[in-house]
C-alpha cells in the first residue's frame, strides 16, 4: 500500500467515527444531519471541523 491508500483509509475510518458518534449525540435530528452531510461532503476539513465545533466534551 502507499501512502495516499493508507491517508485515505484512515480518514475513511475516522468520518465513519464521526458519524457513528454524530447519530449517538443527542443532538437534534436537523443538526445531526447536517454534521453528517459536512462530514460527507468535506471528509477531511468537515472531520476537523466536527472535532473542534462539534457538540460534547473537548479534551482541551
């Protein structure tokens, strides 16, 4: 494998994360499908984006 296959392997494993921990938030239905259209949309940034602005806890 190269590296592009491997980048893109674990960004796929971390949007299907997010997601999962999207749809288990209680957050309401509008917003939780929003966060997983960005995730979708923007895989990388939409993931990043999630993490920073996402609702729970930071670990900063």
């Amino acid at each position: 494998m190269d590296m592009t296959r491997i980048g893109s392997l674990i960004i796929l494993i971390a949007d299907i994360y997010a997601i999962v921990m999207i749809m288990q938030s209680s957050a309401k239905a509008v917003e939780k499908l929003l966060w997983v259209l960005v995730v979708l949309l923007l895989p990388l940034i939409g993931l990043i984006i999630w993490y920073l602005a996402g609702p729970g806890k930071k670990p900063f």
